[in-house]
C-alpha cells in the first residue's frame, strides 16, 4: 500500500502525521511478509505430508 512506501522515504523526517502514516506502512509490511513466510511454510509442510502418505501408502507388503 501507499502508507509502506511512506516508510522507505527517507528525505524526509518521520515525525507527526508522516511517522505515523509510516508507521502504519511498518505494520503492513511486517503483517504481508508473516502471511507470505506462513504460506511458503504451510506449502512446504503439505508436500512433506503428501510424501508421507506415499511412503507409507507403497510400503505395505503387496510391493
């Protein structure tokens, strides 16, 4: 959003309704990164299971 590229300007101090607009940007920022790295692990995990039930699935004795 507007209010995270608040935050990487930097020629100007970050102090009134600007250092709270990018304070603002701070939190989206960190909230957007989080979701994408719990998503990124999520689909990882879902792999790993899936991988899992394969294994264990094939390791039965009509192989």
């Amino acid at each position: 959003t507007l209010t995270g590229l608040f935050y990487f300007f930097f020629s100007k101090e970050h102090t009134g309704v600007f250092g709270k607009i990018s304070r603002v940007g701070i939190w989206f920022l960190m909230v957007s990164f989080g979701a994408a790295f719990g998503f990124a692990v999520m689909g990882r995990i879902s792999l790993l299971i899936g991988r899992f039930y394969d294994l264990i699935q094939f390791s039965g004795s009509q192989y």
